[in-house]
C-alpha cells in the first residue's frame, strides 16, 4: 500500500501574507504539489465567494472548506463514493456543500438575545460597512464586500479587554455557539471547527483510493488548533503580529523558518522532496 498525502491550509496569513495577501512567494511549493498531484485543501475562514475565486485564480480544483469549518464543499465528480453519514448534503451548482455549522441568520438571532444581557464591546460585520472592513483589513472595496458575504459565522472586531474574550466565549457556548480567535478577528459559529470536516474528507479520500494517507496541515492563528491537532504532520507557520497557536503535544510538529507563504513554500518544500 502507498502512501499519498493531502494538504489542508489556512489561508491569511499562511498560503496568503498577512499585510498584501499575495501567494507569489509560494509558487514554487504550489506548482511541486500539482505536479505531484498532491490536493491542496483550503481551509479557512473565508466566505465561498472568496475562496472559490482563490481556487479559480490558482486552478485548485480540490474541495475546499470555509468558515472555520462550518462547510465543507466538493466539486461533484471529484468522488465516486459517498460515506454512509448524517451530514446534511446539498447540492450546491458544481459542488456538493455538506453543512457542519449553524445559518448565519441563526447566529445573528442568538447575538442579538447575548447583546441584550450582557455589554461586551465589538462590531460585527453584519453592522460593519464594506468601507469600514476595508480600513481594518486592507481589503479593496470589492474584496471587502465578498469577505461579508457570510452563511454560516459572524466576524467580530473585538472592541473589549483582550482578557474580557475568554469570559466572553464562555457565555457564548450557553447560547449554543463557538468562539475562535483569528488573526484579524473573533469569529462567532455553531458547534463547527476546521477538523470536523477536514476529518469527513480524510475518511472520503481513503473511501476512494487503496492507499492510506497523510494529512498535513499548515496554521498560523487560534482557529487552526484543531486543524493541527487533528493532522499527521502539523506545520506552524511564523505571523509578523502575533504569538503562534500554542499545540501542546504532538507526534509530528514543524514550526516553520519563515513567516507566511514565504514559510509556507519553505516547510512543503523541504517536507516532501524528502519524502516523496
């Protein structure tokens, strides 16, 4: 039996530079996992909108997973099987859309009721202008308006005591919602992370080919702990403006040289030309 390996990847501030969010740096790696035909998963918290463009822009065309794993969508002929499962399916035009999270219209019903008892200080995207995200992101008008084109989460800009998050997040999961820290914002869901779908496509891959495989995962942020955690080979990747995600133990972790993509080209490279 062989051994193939799969790619899932955050996106800011990992395949993407924090400040540009340009890929360039990475091509190399990029290119080296095509002609390796190496799937790469984009697993992010980014909107449909934008991280099908993405795909489009690199020709990806793996199934991909958005909003801190609230969804996961595969392009219809990528499978020829289907696990025997519970997840919701859809069909979604080109894709199949499995749901792991909560409707945004949902979220934003149990926020409004979390508002009214308590006075924590943030500004949802909901109640943000597009030109407004684009001063606290660096995001182009037209960018700006795809990143609050949300199904199933709520960005918050955190306005509070950094320490006031952790209570805050306490209170939420009351409400039957999550709380993860990204690299720009707090992001509100379901009971969804980025390992919960990343664990159903592992297993679909291995349902679909003879061969065991290796999942490697690349983060630099809070939300991406269980995308590590739950991954063969963790790859943290150094960010210029914050402290990396804290991974305890585990069995195979590479913190990365470089920060970003520049880090993220650097760590596949050396990964797997020496192992494949």
């Amino acid at each position: 039996m062989q051994n193939e390996y799969i790619i899932s990847t955050d996106l800011d501030g990992t395949l993407l530079d924090h400040h540009t969010y340009r890929f360039n740096k990475a091509m190399p790696a990029l290119e080296y996992c095509d002609n390796a035909q190496v799937p790469i998963i984009f697993n992010t918290s980014k909107t449909f909108i934008e991280t099908e463009r993405l795909c489009k822009t690199l020709n990806n065309n793996h199934p991909f997973i958005i909003e801190n794993g609230s969804a996961l969508y595969i392009p219809k002929d990528y499978f020829e099987k289907d696990l025997e499962h519970k997840i919701p399916r859809y069909d979604a035009g080109a894709y199949w859309l499995y749901k792991f999270g909560l409707n945004r219209s949902e979220i934003l019903s149990r926020l409004t009721t979390f508002n009214a008892q308590h006075s924590y200080k943030f500004r949802g995207f909901n109640s943000m202008s597009a030109r407004e995200l684009c001063k606290v992101t660096g995001l182009t008008l037209d960018q700006a308006a795809s990143a609050q084109e949300r199904q199933y989460s709520e960005p918050l800009y955190w306005l509070d005591k950094t320490d006031s998050l952790q209570s805050f997040a306490k209170h939420l999961q009351l409400y039957g919602l999550n709380v993860i820290k990204g690299g720009r914002f707090v992001h509100v869901l379901g009971q969804s992370n980025k390992a919960k779908p990343l664990a159903f496509l592992k297993e679909m891959y291995e349902l679909n080919s003879e061969n065991q495989h290796t999942l490697i995962a690349l983060g630099d942020s809070d939300n991406d702990k269980d995308m590590l955690n739950c991954a063969d080979i963790a790859i943290v990747i150094a960010s210029p403006v914050h402290e990396n995600p804290v991974i305890e133990t585990h069995p195979h972790l590479i913190r990365s040289r470089y920060q970003g993509p520049d880090g993220w080209n650097d760590s596949i490279l050396t990964l797997l030309q020496d192992n494949t």
